[in-house]
C-alpha cells in the first residue's frame, strides 16, 4: 500500500505526529522498533516553561505554545474514545516550586524570578502571573511534607505534569480511532531516488512507499544522516531517574520540587514518587543504570527531601534525551533531499515541545501551512 506518510519512532513525537497525521486524513505508517532507552518511557514529566528560564526566548515562546496545545490533544482524544480516566492518569495539573536550601541558591533564586517576570512583561499579550514566593513552612506543610529546611520558595500554582508512557499509549488508542498502521519493524534505510524519497525498508528487506517520510527516531534519528547526506546533529543523553513508593502518603496533592542541580522530584498518585535525574552528556547508547548516576540521584534526592530516606525504590528508569548542542528540537525539512522532514533533538525537554512540535512538521510534511515558522529548528542552522 502507498502511504501519504511514514513516521520513523513511535515515542512521545513520532506517536503525536502520527496521530496528527490520522486527523488530517492521511493514510499513515506509523514504524517503531522500541529500543532500550527510550527517552519518552522514562521522562520525569514536567511542563512547567513559565519558570524554567535556562533556554532561550525563542525557546521559550515555543514552550508556552506547545504546552498551552496540550489541552486540545487531550480533547481530541477524548473525543476519539480514549477514556478519560487514562487520559487524567497521563496529563494534569500539578504545583511546581523551585526550593532554595541555602543563601547561594536564594540568589539563584531571585535571579530566576526576576528573569520570568521580565519574560511575562515582554509577552504579547501578557499572561497571568506564573510564580509567587511563599514561606518555606508552607511549602512543607501545603505542598510537600517531606522537604528539607529551606531558605526560599517560588511557588508555579499551574504547572503541569505529564506521564509520557501512560500519554503514548493514549496516543496509540487514538491512532488505532483514525485507522493509523503501526509497526513494530526497524525502518533502516530510506528509499531515496532523483533526489526525493520513495519511501522507507525495513532490516528485513520489506519496502514500504510513500512521497513523505518524518524521521522521530530520538537519539537513533543520526542513523539516517549518512544516506541523506546531511549530519544530523543529535547525540544520546543519558537520564537515569528512580520511581520510590511512600505507602499511604496522599503524593498525588504533592507539587513538583526543583532544586538548583538538574534534580527534581515528581509526585504521582498512589504513594510514587520519581527522582532525577542524571544528564550524562557523552554516555553513548549505553541504556543502563550506573552505580554513579543512582547514587547521585538518590543522594540529591535525600538533600532536597531527607524525609524520603525511608521510601522503597520500585523502579529505576534510563533514557536517552535526543541532546542537540544549542538546545533546541530539529524540525522541518531536510535540505537537498524532498520529502524528508525531522521531528528530533528535543533534549530534557521533549515532553513538553513533543507533541507540538509534531503537529506542526506533519502539517509541513502534508502541504499545509503550520502556525509557526519552522526555519530557526531546521536542521539548517548546523550546516553554515
Ligand atoms: C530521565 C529523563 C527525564 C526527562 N524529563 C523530562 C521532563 O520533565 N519534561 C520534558 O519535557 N521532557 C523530559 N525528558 C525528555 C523527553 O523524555 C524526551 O525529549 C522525549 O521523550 C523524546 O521523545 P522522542 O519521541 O523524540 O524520542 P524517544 O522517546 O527516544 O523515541 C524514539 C523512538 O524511535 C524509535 N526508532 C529510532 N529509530 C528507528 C528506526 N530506524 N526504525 C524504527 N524505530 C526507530 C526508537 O526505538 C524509539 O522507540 C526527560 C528525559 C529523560 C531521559
């Protein structure tokens, strides 16, 4: 069969592209080999751009978009029969505070919030202020009872939080709604001729045709730079995060903490919560646990909240964020070959821009015009 699409990756961004793809009518292959080290099965699940100020103002003018669209995805599958009780388990709202343990990071902290203050002014139109400080007593005893003394709190009262794995097989449901083919083979080559491709093999030979084909492989989309002639500058980052159980603790009222050392914790329903996470830039396609990174995780973990030392550990996950130098995804086009686009290089922060981003490459890839200009990600950038 002739496909309008193939989407090459089924984590949080191929699974969202192929399910934009499915909205818009087109007949769609969606192939997916799950390698170990998926980074959407172990992603910590944060939204929250409105407080995070280390990337860029185009960065996070996307962010604000692509979490605001969250809210339609979730209506969409709703109304595509997903049942809204996997969808609340996968997507909500969730309190973030940014905790200061010392006069060091109260500084860091000040400097934060003035950043997303001035960040809010310069919006057009403004939005509703995100952040307010409040006592570190309050925080313990309103948002997280086991955190350790603080010196200051910012609080984010609507944060977000979302689970990519509960959020991809809800994706999966909806693709399943609009008749989306999914596979679970290894798209290994492009089929590529006159300069335009045909259309994507499998390593067992298998051809499958189609005018347009999105690369959404995360840290493996390199695998493809070769045959398009094109360096596709994505490298694995390795994030090691561990799921504890607290029994009969009411987690799911929790808020998100963050401290000042790319560690954070996340609470979930049901007495779990996730703490992470390691950023092993360099770590290669290694998807195992280290005894560096687990001891750096749980030590940090302790810091911000001694009162989880007596947790049970139930999970310890690996992924591997497609990392790209500047910070920001690869979407659209691939120059001098047609019909191939990326959707890739999200980084730590792919839960958050995944879904948006594929809607809006899908909508290039099937001749519509996206709400955003895609030139400042294409891959372009790389190659002056
Ligand atoms: C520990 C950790 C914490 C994180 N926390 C957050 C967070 O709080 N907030 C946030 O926004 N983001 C977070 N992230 C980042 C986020 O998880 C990733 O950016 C995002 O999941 C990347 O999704 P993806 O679909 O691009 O890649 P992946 O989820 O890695 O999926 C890629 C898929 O493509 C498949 N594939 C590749 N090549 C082929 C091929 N040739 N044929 C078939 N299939 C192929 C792979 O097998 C894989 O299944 C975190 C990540 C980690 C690891």
């Amino acid at each position: 069969m002739d496909f309008d699409l193939i989407v090459v990756g089924g984590g949080i961004v191929g699974a969202a592209a192929a399910y934009r793809a499915g909205q818009l009518g087109a007949r769609t292959l969606l192939c997916d080999r799950r390698d170990a080290g998926r980074a959407t099965d172990a992603g910590a699940g944060i939204l929250a751009p409105e407080s995070s100020t280390r990337d860029g103002r185009l960065w996070y003018d996307f962010a604000l978009d692509a979490v605001g669209y969250y809210s339609a995805l979730i209506e969409d599958l709703a109304a595509d029969c997903v049942p809204g009780e996997e969808l609340s388990q996968a997507y909500g709202l969730c309190a973030k505070m940014i905790v200061a343990l010392n006069d060091v990071e109260a500084a860091s902290l000040a400097e934060i919030e003035r950043t997303v203050y001035t960040r809010q002014e310069e919006r057009r139109p403004p939005p509703e202020e995100s952040v307010q400080r409040i006592s570190p007593n309050e925080a313990r005893n309103a948002y997280y009872p086991l955190l350790a003394d603080a010196s200051a709190v910012l609080l984010q009262p609507a944060a977000r939080r979302v689970d990519g794995r509960l959020m991809t097989a809800a994706l999966e449901r909806g693709l399943r709604a609009r008749r989306v083919e999914t596979s679970e083979v290894d798209a290994s080559a492009l089929l590529l001729e006159d300069g335009r491709v045909r259309g994507v093999r499998s390593s067992c030979g298998d051809e499958y045709t189609s005018e347009a084909v999105l690369i959404a492989g995360g840290a493996w989309s390199t695998d493809f730079g070769a045959q398009l002639d094109v360096e596709i500058p994505v490298a694995p980052q390795r994030g090691q995060i561990i799921h504890l159980q607290l029994p009969g603790q009411d987690t799911g009222a929790w808020s998100i903490v963050m401290g000042f050392s790319d560690h954070y914790q996340v609470p979930w329903p049901g007495g779990r919560v996730a703490v992470g996470a390691t950023r092993e830039t360099g770590s290669g396609y290694a998807a195992y646990a280290t005894v560096s990174g687990v001891g750096e995780v749980l030590r940090e973990a302790l810091r911000l909240a001694p009162g989880l030392r007596d947790a049970a550990i139930d999970d310890i996950r690996v992924g591997l964020r497609p990392y790209t130098s500047d910070h920001l995804p690869l979407l659209g086009a691939v120059p001098g070959v047609n019909g191939v686009f990326l959707a890739t290089g999200h980084g730590p922060t792919g839960l958050t821009l995944g879904p948006f981003s594929a809607k809006l490459v899908v909508e290039q890839a099937l001749g519509l015009t996206p709400a955003w200009d895609l030139t400042p990600f294409s891959v372009s950038r790389f190659l002056r």
